[in-house]
C-alpha cells in the first residue's frame, strides 16, 4: 500500500457542492491508508497544476479531527 494524497481544492469543491458521499469516499480511503501504516497527505493544487504538500496524518485520531472539521461545513 502507498501513501494517499487528498487534493484540498477537491474537497472544497466536493463541501460547496454538499456531495457527503464522495467526501465519505475519499475519507473512508484515507482512513484505510492509515491503519495500514501509511500516511495521507494533503495538497493544493496551483492554477497551473503544481501541487504543494501541506499536511501529513499518521494517525487516526488526528485524521478524524480533520474529517470533524471537513464535514462541520456542511
């Protein structure tokens, strides 16, 4: 297994279009990815298709506050 990568301006667009089931998709990936000792990695993704890394979860509990926060706006 490898690490996951969640692209942030997926997830945004994914809360404005309040589409929970894709987002719950994406999450129950990530959840995976990490009990199976992987990380998942957050990006954002430039105009110009450059990704930059700024977030890392290792670990459940940390992930599920991010999730927390994800799902808070909708």
């Amino acid at each position: 297994m490898e690490d996951y990568v969640i692209v942030v301006n997926k997830i945004e667009e994914l809360q404005t279009i309040k589409d929970r089931q894709e987002l719950e998709l994406i999450f129950e990936r990530a959840k995976r990815t990490i009990i199976g000792g992987q990380e998942v990695i957050l990006v954002r993704q430039n105009s110009d298709g450059q990704q930059y890394r700024f977030e890392t979860y290792s670990n459940e509990h940390d992930f599920e506050e991010y999730r927390k926060q994800v799902f808070r706006f909708l």
